[in-house]
C-alpha cells in the first residue's frame, strides 16, 4: 500500500482534532478584558496541547517520507497513535475547565505518556518493515529525545499531586526539548537524495 492515503488519513484526523480543542474556547459573555479572565486557563491549555499536537504532525510527516511501502501493522500502529492523540482535546479542556487541578492535570500526563508510547512504537513497526538499514533507523539512532519524554511525562504525573507548577513545567519542557527541530530524517533523506 502507498503511504498518501495513510498519510491524507493522519492529517485529517489531527486537523479535526485541533478543531475540536479551538472550538472548546467559549465566547466570552462581556465586551472588557474582563470577560477574558475566566478563559485564561482554557486559552494557556489549548496553546500547549496545540503545541504538541503540531509536534506530532510535525514528526509524523517527516517519519512517513521514510517509509517506502505500508504493512498492516504500520496501520494499526498509526490508528493506535491517533487514538491516543483523539483524547487530547478532552483531556485539555478537562484542565482548562478546571483549572489544572491534579486529577485532570494527572489524566492529561497519561494520554501524552501513552500518545509518545504509541509513536515509539509506530516507529518501531516501521524499522521492523522497512529494515535496520532503514532511512528511520538511521534517522532516529539512540533516540534520546524519544526516550526521555515518557520518563519526563513519568515525572510530571507523579509530582502532579504535590505540585500542579511542577507537572505543568515538566509538560511544557517536553514541549520545548520537541520544538526544538530535529533534523535527523531531513539529512538522511537529503544525503539520500544526493547519492542518487
């Protein structure tokens, strides 16, 4: 199978789920900034999980110019990804609406464990059915970034119920160890590129 249809499926599904995450901003009942107030957490909530959702579209567009031909199991590890992604939006508005409380905020840590588990292992399938000589597996390497996000989200749900600040900065530094670009799959695909 082709990856555009795989691909075509993945951006829609990310795009609808931006979508839903904007649309759970409420128009504000005033005219004064004022009126804004109460959506400040809703709005702080949105623009991280906006944060992650294109970090993922990001990574999964570049991952998908590697792989040469689709397996089952790359589609099902690609709707596993999406599923997890899928709770995003209700998670965000869950602590938007309540404010980071640790429950919410605690929920919120455990779909992006699972989402960066998912996307591990759709990378893994994919190495599997393209080979170790891959484009991917010499892209990705020893994967450090890959590794240290679910033990920094580990550490942002367990400190969650002594701190709210504390698990919030760890989400936002995972966010921020992501956009900085990672240039693993571009090189190798340019390098690729060159030697044709």
């Amino acid at each position: 199978m082709n990856r555009t249809r795989l691909e075509a499926f993945s951006d829609g599904v990310l795009a609808i789920i931006i979508t839903i995450m904007v649309l759970e901003i409420k128009v504000p009942h005033g005219n004064d900034f004022e009126a804004l107030k109460p959506l400040i957490p809703i709005v702080i909530s949105y623009i991280l999980s906006f944060i992650y959702i294109g970090i993922y579209w990001n990574n999964h567009h570049h991952m998908m110019h590697t792989v040469k031909h689709v397996t089952g199991g790359i589609l099902w590890a690609n709707l596993h990804l999406l599923f997890w992604l899928s709770l995003v939006p209700f998670t965000t508005g869950w602590i938007g609406e309540n404010h980071f409380a640790p429950i919410p905020m605690a929920v919120y840590g455990i779909v992006l464990l699972m989402a960066a588990i998912a996307y591990f292992i759709l990378q893994t399938t994919i190495i599997r059915a393209q080979g170790e000589r891959s484009l991917l597996a010499r892209a990705v390497g020893n994967d450090i970034k890959g590794k240290m996000s679910p033990i920094i989200y580990s550490l942002a749900i367990a400190s969650n119920f002594v701190s709210q600040w504390i698990s919030g900065a760890l989400y936002v530094l995972v966010a921020l160890i992501w956009l900085i670009p990672d240039k693993r799959i571009e090189i190798i695909l340019r390098s690729e590129n060159e030697h044709k």
